[in-house]
C-alpha cells in the first residue's frame, strides 16, 4: 500500500456524506461500486492494492515529481525550437492559458492523484468505474508519445557523438563523388540541411517510399531505450534521484549559453522578434491553441504521469502549494529557455541576413565596376534605385542574381518546422569560436531534457501497470519496466527508416493533441460533476487542512472546461477546413521542403491514433455498463 493509503475506516472517507459498509462486508474494486451503485449509493474509495514505497521513498518521489513537471517545463527549449514561441505575440496568450487552463488542471491532477492513492487507471476507477476507460486513454496517449519521442534522445546522441570532431560534420558540405566540387545536394541547400536530412535521416523523397531501417539511428535508439531502462529499473518510485539531474543539470547549461548567446553580434535582434507583439497574430486561434497545446506539453497534462506520481505523495502533502511553484518555475523556464534560443536565432539571422547583403554588394561591385567601399549596407537601396533607372538593361540583367536580403525573413525561418532544433542551431554554434565546446554543451543539454521527459511518460504507463495484481503477480518490477521499453524500441524503429521523419511527424501532430483535450475535459468534468465539487472540496481540505479558494472552483467548474471544448472544436473545424491533410517533403533536386498530400494509408494511420485513445473512454465506459447489466441479470432473483 502507497504511504498513506486510505481504507473506509479512515477520517477522511468519513467525510463523505455516505459512509462505507463494514470492511467485513465489503468486495474489493469494482465489485464494490457494483454493489453501491446498483443500490443507489455513493461508493467510496476503495482501499488501493500492490505494495508501496516507504516514507522516506514517498518523500523522494514527491519532490521527483515536481522536479520531473518542471524538467517538462524545460520542453521549452524545444517547443521554441520548433515553431511554438513565435513572436511576442505569444506570450500573452500563454500567460492567459497558463492561468486559466495550467495551474488549475495541474492542481487537479496532482489532487487525484494525491487522493485515489492510484496510477491513472485506478484513480478514474475509484471516482466512477465508468471512468477507468480516461486512465486507459491516458496510458495509451502515453504509450503512443514514448514510441516516437525517444527518437529525439537518438538523435541527441547521433549530433552529440559528431560533436567531437574537428571541424564539425555539418559546417561544411562534402565534396561530390568526382572530387571536382561540393555535393550538389549540399551545395541547393546548406551544409547544415545537407547533414540533418542525407545523413542523419537519409530522408526519402515522399512517404510511399518508406526505404530500409538506417542502422546508425537504430543503434542510437536502442541507446536511448537502455539509458531510459536503467534509470527505471527499479520501478516508478526510484526515478525520482535521476530526475533531479536530469531536469536541473539543463539550467546549468542555459545560463552557460545565456551569457555566450548576449554576447553574440545580433542576438538582440532576436530577443527584440521575440517580445514585440504582433497584433494581427493574436486575433489568430492558432496562437492561441498553441499556447494551450504548448501549456498541456510542457506541464504534462493528461498524460498520467502527474497522477501516477502524486499517487505516492503523502496525504498531507500540500498540492496546492507544489501545483502553483511548478506552474510558475515551469513557465519561467519555458520563458527563459527562449530568450536563450532567440539570443542564438537573432545571431543566426543577422549573420545570414549580413551575408546576404554582403553577396549583393560584391555582386553590384563587380557587375558595374563601382569602386571598392563606396557601395555599404546603409546606401544599398539608394544606389540600387539609381543603378535602375541609370543602366536599365544592364541592371535588367543583373536583378534575376539579386537575393531579397531581409532580417525579418531570416528570423521567421527561423522558427519554423519540426526538426530545426537540429538545424538552426548547428547553423548557429558552426559560426561560434570553439564551436565543439558549445556542440557537445548544447546537446547533452538537449539529451537531457528528452531522458526527463522521457522518465515522466514511461511513469505513466508503468505505475497502472504495476499497479495491477494480474501482472504485477506474474512479473516483477524489472520485467515490466523492460518489456515497456523493449515493445517501444521495437515499434520506434519504424521512425529510423528513410520515411521515418515523415511518420515521426505524424505522431507528433496527431497522437497525442485531440486526445489530450478530450481526457482533460473529461478529467474535469469527472471531478466536479460525477465525484463532486463539494465532495473533492471537503477531501482536499481534510488531506492538506486548505480550504479551496474560489480561483479553484470557477476554473474547475467552468472556465477551464469552456476553454477546453473551444479549442477542441477549433481543432476539428481547422481539420475540415483545411481539406486534404498534407505533409513537407524533402526534394533533394531542389535543396528543399515541398508540400504533398498524404497518402490514404497516412490518413487511416492519422484517423486510427486519434481514434485508438479517445474512444477508450466511451468503449470502456459501455463495456462496463454491459458487463454490469449482465451481472446484475445474472443475479435477478427467479420468480
């Protein structure tokens, strides 16, 4: 039993406005709400099977889990580096989903949690047995983001172990075949494209052509699974010692890069992108549903993990208090890790945008014999007004040369596309001093930021795994925890082929959004209208002696619930409007993305993940209803 586990003779049972039958009569799990229900009465909460950690390991796994929300907070290193922090127009939407949608639902995870005493299958259960099918969803959800996301820890490692070489890999393009010239792929897009799609991904031309398993990344990946095995070898309450590292080590590394990043030509030009609002984007639902979708992310809703975790917390525990620090840590982080990240795109930007005009200078120079000097960055546009309109033909022949030189371009492209983590950053740190240094810093940083997170969904899946006297009777700890991650080590390699960036993005964008939306509105809904609001209220206050603040019942009850149902009917309108749902392609003739459609296999896989978690919840919910109805017809007395 987890420390602190309730049984129906404890007080704060007692506090239910229905009291439980003697423990004599009573009949264990789901069973025992049979039997109340069927008799029109509240069941309460049954007492929690399995063995559980002692107290001092429950006190270790309380500050692992908060630890571990706000190490998911650091997600935002790579959520900025993929597109979500896109101006300063989306800080003030996240503020506002943070209040009204982060604090409140982190709260009430960690209370479930907390209170059931159970991993995500068990708490739902406890509250309604008709509810057990969100905890089953919320493993699955879980199950589906471990299989991809640990590909980004491959990945980590491939740059990571190509750091140490002098000069680094992707700073320069090889040469051809003939040895007479660069890689004409290389030469269409760029040194660090050229390493990050032919030779890390070997990325095929569409995701028909799905190509063989590419046995670099494989060997990365296994690498990945057995670093995450050992660090949850011994069950879900040891992870919290790793997850300190993991989540505070990267703050060393962020300060390290925060003070090279303010010191680098052009990096206010990237902080001053980063918080100018841009008006016209906020009128925009798609800023505003990524901020939401980078609030569920980064402090791990619905995914379980957060209720596996708090399940071993004592009940006194004060979660209200840990819910409001690890929103706000979380958010400072997610804040602060993009003020690193637009330090280095500002530099990235000015460079390119610097060479750029450096390239038309030369090329006006040349082409109309000026003397050298006289043509600068700040007379550009007025020598190239007269040269227009002085040479006309000869200028005619020179413009199809001249590059469009913009540094808002530059920072736009910046921040843009899954994948440029990889990208623009190396672009970055190849133009560094001691760029190795800075390689091998930001990787590693990188790495660890994917473990912890990493550790959080496996937690998820593990703890109603472990959990369940079915299995947990028949293997051990090591055997569950290993069967896990062999079952996603396997499936991952479907990510290591050459159409394997394309299905990595598939599961990204649609494994996990939808059904993370619906599992919170139902989470909620569940709490405050099956459960209770009063009756959660009056536990809370019995567990942690807190009364619940107004804040906690409007959000609950109303504004969290309201927003949730909104972004989800975006979602499905931005679906349908969008027609045929398409995907970039990498064209290498071209040295660059296109855009195809998907095929209509990928649209099955698309509509089978979202569909595979959300309809757990009504198919075990009606599963229950039918199971229950056969019962109690099996048990009608015969006239």
């Amino acid at each position: 039993m987890r420390p602190g586990a309730m049984s129906p003779g404890d007080p704060l049972v007692s506090t239910c406005k229905h009291q439980a039958p003697d423990s004599s009569q009573q009949i264990s799990g789901l069973e025992e709400y049979s039997v109340a229900l069927d008799n029109d009465e509240a069941a309460e909460i049954p007492e929690p099977s399995g063995p559980g950690p002692d107290q001092s390991r429950a006190i270790e796994t309380e500050d692992g889990m908060w630890v571990l929300a706000e190490g998911l907070g650091e997600q935002g290193v790579e959520e900025g580096n993929q597109g979500a922090w896109n101006s300063g127009s989306f800080l003030v939407p996240y503020i506002i989903m943070l209040i009204v949608e982060g604090m409140p639902l982190l709260y009430l995870e960690l209370a479930v949690g907390q209170r059931m005493r159970q991993g995500s299958i068990g708490a739902w259960r406890a509250i309604s047995p008709y509810l057990s099918g969100v905890g089953v969803a919320s493993v699955v959800v879980s199950f589906f983001l471990s299989m991809y996301y640990n590909v980004i820890n491959a990945w980590a490692f491939w740059y990571l172990f190509h750091s140490f070489q002098d000069p680094l890999p992707w700073s320069v393009c090889p040469l051809n075949s003939n040895l007479t010239g660069y890689n004409e792929e290389c030469e269409k897009a760029s040194s660090t494209q050229y390493f990050w799609y032919r030779q890390t991904l070997n990325i095929s031309p569409s995701i028909q052509d799905n190509g063989g398993v590419q046995w670099e990344p494989a060997l990365c990946l296994i690498l990945a699974w057995l670093v995450v095995y050992l660090c949850i070898l011994r069950g879900t309450e040891s992870t919290g010692k790793v997850v300190y590292f993991t989540a505070l080590m990267p703050y060393c590394v962020l300060i390290i890069y925060l003070i090279r990043g303010l010191t680098l030509h052009g990096a206010t030009n990237g902080l001053m992108y980063m918080f100018t609002p841009k008006m016209e984007q906020l009128a925009n639902p798609k800023a505003w549903i990524n901020a939401a979708t980078q609030i569920f992310f980064s402090l791990g809703l619905g995914f379980g993990s957060l209720i596996a975790f708090a399940s071993y917390n004592e009940p006194s525990n004060d979660c209200q208090k840990h819910a409001i620090i690890v929103s706000l840590i979380n958010s400072s982080t997610s804040i602060f890790a993009s003020i690193v990240t637009f330090s280095i795109y500002g530099f990235k930007a000015t460079f390119n945008y610097e060479t750029c005009l450096s390239k038309v200078i030369l090329l006006l120079t040349n082409s109309f014999d000026l003397e050298d000097g006289f043509l600068t960055t700040s007379n550009l546009e007025q020598v190239k007004d007269y040269l227009a309109s002085s040479y006309p033909s000869k200028y005619s022949e020179v413009l199809p040369h001249i590059r469009n030189c913009s540094l808002e371009s530059e920072l736009d492209t910046a921040v843009q596309g899954t994948g440029l983590a990889f990208i623009v950053y190396t672009e970055a740190i190849k133009n560094m001093e001691v760029s190795q240094l800075w390689s091998v810093l930001y990787f590693f940083m990188l790495l660890m930021l994917g473990i912890g997170s990493m550790l959080g969904n496996t937690a998820a899946i593990l703890t109603p795994l472990t959990d369940s006297k079915v299995i947990s009777r028949h293997l051990p700890k090591e055997a569950i925890s290993g069967l896990v991650c062999l079952i996603n080590c396997a499936i991952g390699m479907v990510f290591t082929m050459e159409a394997g960036n394309y299905w990595f993005d598939i599961f990204n964008d649609y494994a996990a959004t939808l059904s993370l939306l619906l599992i919170v509105l139902v989470e909620t809904v569940a709490v405050c209208y099956v459960y209770g609001l009063r009756r959660f209220e009056s536990d809370l206050k019995a567990m942690t002696g807190r009364a619940l603040s107004w804040y906690w019942k409007v959000m609950w009850a109303g504004v969290s619930p309201l927003l949730i149902v909104s972004l989800f009917l975006f979602y499905l309108s931005d679906y349908i409007l969008t027609g045929t749902l398409q995907y970039q392609a990498w064209d290498a003739s071209q040295g660059q993305l296109v855009t195809k459609d998907y095929p209509a296999y990928a649209l099955a896989v698309i509509a089978l993940l979202v569909a595979s978690s959300a309809m757990c919840i009504p198919l075990v919910a009606l599963g229950t209803f039918v199971s229950r109805r056969l019962k109690k017809g099996d048990t009608a007395p015969v006239a």
